[in-house]
C-alpha cells in the first residue's frame, strides 16, 4: 500500500497496481450471482479487508457498508462470522442483499415453488389489469408478460409468509427476471427498448432463475449465525448504526455513476417500491439529477474537488455543478463514516477515477483529502486492474462501450484506499 501524507504531492495514476487486491484465493460463491447488479465489486476484496485489519491488529468483530448495493459484503461478513450493518439508498439493491445473507434449505424452495405455481394456475386475471397497470410496464412489456408478471407476483405473495425469509428471497427472484421478459435491450447500462428482443415466457424464466438460486445454496459454504442487519436509507441523512463497527468496507457510486434509480425501475415498480421510479433518484450520490445548489456547494468542495470542479465548469456547466454535488456528499460521507467507527477501526473504500469532457476526474485523491479533512489518519492507496473489463476504453452517449476517442474515456483500473481512525 502506498503512503499519503499530502494528497497534492501524489500523483494518483502513478500510484503502482498491487496483485493482492486483483484476485482472490478461493472461488466466488454463486450466491453472488443470483440477481444482476451493475459494478458489484468481487467478493475476495471483502475477505482480504479482513485480513489485512487482521494482519494490522485489529480484530474485526462488526462491519458496516454505508453503500451495500447488493449484498457483496453483507454476505461475505456471514461467511466470515462478521456482526454486518448495511445501508443502501436502492429498495432494490437491499432487497437483493438480504436475500444473499440468509440461510436456505432446498427442500422448503421446492414446496414453496411448487404451491405458488399451483397458485398461479389458479388466479385469474382482472379484466381491466391492462388499463390500471402503470404506465411503465405497459411500456416495458407486452401483454402476454404483463398478465403473467401480475399472476407471479401475486402467487408469491399470496404463497410466502412476509415474515418469512423465502418471501424476500422469490421476490428476489421475481425481479431478476424482468428483464428478460420485456423489452429492455439485453445488458445495456441504460433504459433502451430492443425492437427487436423476443421476451422469455415468465415461467420459463421464473423457473431458470429458481434453479439458478438452487445450485448457490446448494454450493454454498455453512453461513454463520452472526447477525446482519440490513437498511433502506441514505446514509448521509438518516440514521447510522447504534453500535461503533470495527471496519467499514464499502465501494461508493463514482461521479459518473450508473443511474441506479433507472436500471431498476421494472423491479421498483413492479414491486411497489415506488409509483414513478424517479422518486427513488432523490438523495441518490452521482446522479445528474440533483445540481440546484451549485453556489452553495461550491464553496463546501475541498482544494482537490474545487480545482476539478473550476476545470469542468470553463467546458460544460451543467456537468460541473453535478461533479460538485458528488464531490460535497462524498465529503459528508466521510466525515459521517468517521462516526461509526470505532477508535482504532479502518475504512476501506473501492472507489475509480473516470474523464468527462477531456477533464480528468480523480475520485481517488478527492476522496483521500475528503478522509484527511474528516481526522482519518494513516491514509494508504492502492491500485488494482478490473477485470474482465471491455478492451474499448470508452462510453458513447447510450452507454455503450466504443473505441471513439472523443466519447467518455473509463479507466481500467480503480483504487483501494484504506484510512484509519486514531
């Protein structure tokens, strides 16, 4: 790991990638795989945060993720028989992460799958279900879909206790195959219709998924009874863990990050999380859509943030007022981080650079000055490479991967930068 003393005398990019942060030692649990999620980082990075507190005198008895998504170190922390608090912003994306922490016996998935399909051959459907449906999904999805989405949904519901784990983990598995059976172009990072696409059938899709979610807890190593506690919040507003932690481990949104608010709205409005899946943007770190404030958060940016920032505004304004509000609630987020630690504990934080407008956006060292400002001490980074990443180096308009060099460049490479608390 390398030291930082004074962010303004390091040069991030020069920073040299370290092979213990690039691979794990042991295979990832499929359990990870249970529900698409976009940017999850791997597994291993959790456990080898673990060590290395561990290996840093620190014994790891409770962790906290500030930004959990789905569930990565919720799980890992189980594994571990790690106490975990996790917050997440994203109905979705706690959902998907207190299905994964949880234990799971196959016998109960198949009586529980069995009855809701029973179920399902017996609900009928309203006869005005297509004019009262929102708008979206009549957007989303054809008809034949829409009636057969409305008969699964309400034969899990109908079926699986809400107190019960299994209700959260079919409708866990109901939302993965959304996707599938609509009209959403396959894998893309933003809400396009496919022309095109031919929709899976939904119990055709309803029944893979199970089967996916089968095998993972069939795999799965014997999850330990440490407790796991799981909220929809943001973490800079609401209220954080009434216990100090030992350790946070968490990758923030980057400030071009993925609209999380829109890659989800089918599930979020399917499951009911909200009428119009733009309520879910307010408060959300890294979106485009909160820059009203720009005068006012200006004059919060930290050195590194504000010449960024000053850059991006001389190029394109409306870009630079969103770097600013991602820059300031990073600020917030890593005074608030401070808190919830306990003296002696660390911070681990995932976290890559990007380039928007020919200028270049250094997360890493505007976060490092962040945690310097809120009294984190003995700050170190590290680089690691992503893996499987796309070998084109940059994004069009649509979101999609191209080798036009005047499109947004993405790095290859993202860092690890761990801050302690004295």
């Amino acid at each position: 790991m390398f030291q930082i003393r004074n962010v303004h005398e390091h040069d991030f990019s020069k920073i040299p990638v370290d092979d213990y942060w690039n691979t794990g030692d042991e295979k990832e649990s499929l359990m990870h795989r249970i529900h698409a999620y976009p940017a999850k980082f791997p597994s291993f990075i959790t456990t080898k945060g673990i060590q290395y507190a561990k290996d840093s005198g620190i014994e790891v008895k409770a962790i906290a993720d500030i930004f959990c998504g789905c569930g990565t170190t919720a799980y890992e922390a189980k594994r571990n028989n790690i106490e975990f608090w996790g917050s997440d912003i994203n109905p979705v994306a706690t959902l998907i992460a207190r299905s994964k922490r949880n234990k799971y016996s196959n016998d109960k998935i198949r009586k529980y799958y069995e009855a809701l399909i029973g179920e399902f051959n017996r609900i009928s459907i309203p006869t005005d279900l297509l004019e009262t449906v929102n708008e979206r999904i009549r957007y989303w999805f054809y008809e034949t879909q829409i009636k057969d989405l409305y008969k699964l949904k309400n034969s899990i519901l109908n079926t699986i206790p809400r107190t019960s784990r299994y209700h959260d983990l079919f409708l866990c598995a109901f939302s993965n195959i959304l996707k599938p059976t609509s009209k959403w172009l396959t894998k893309s990072i933003k809400p396009q219709i496919d022309k095109d696409k031919k929709p899976l059938g939904v119990l055709e899709a309803f029944r893979n998924q199970v089967s996916i979610i089968s095998n993972a807890i069939s795999e799965a190593v014997k999850l330990s009874d440490a407790k796991s506690n799981i909220k929809t919040l943001n973490f800079i507003n609401d209220t954080v863990p009434e216990k100090l932690v030992d350790m946070v481990i968490t990758s923030p949104p980057y400030v071009t990050s993925y609209e999380y608010a829109d890659l989800h709205q089918l599930s979020s409005i399917w499951l009911d999380f909200a009428k119009d899946y733009r309520e879910l943007r307010d408060g959300t770190i890294g979106s485009i859509y909160h820059t009203d404030s720009f005068i006012t958060d200006n004059k919060m940016l930290n050195k590194t943030g504000s010449a960024i920032v000053e850059s991006l505004f001389s190029v394109n304004k409306p870009k630079a007022r969103s770097v600013a509000k991602y820059f300031v609630d990073m600020q917030k987020t890593a005074t608030k981080t401070f808190s919830v630690l306990k003296n002696k504990g660390l911070a681990l934080f995932v976290i890559g650079n990007t380039e928007l407008c020919g200028i270049r956006i250094d997360n890493a060292k505007h976060l490092s000055e962040s945690l310097m400002k809120a009294g984190f001490t003995d700050i170190k980074a590290s680089k690691r490479k992503i893996s499987k990443k796309i070998l084109t180096p940059y994004r069009d308009d649509k979101g999609r991967f191209t080798s036009d060099s005047k499109s947004r460049k993405v790095y290859s490479e993202e860092f690890i930068i761990i801050a302690g608390k004295n």
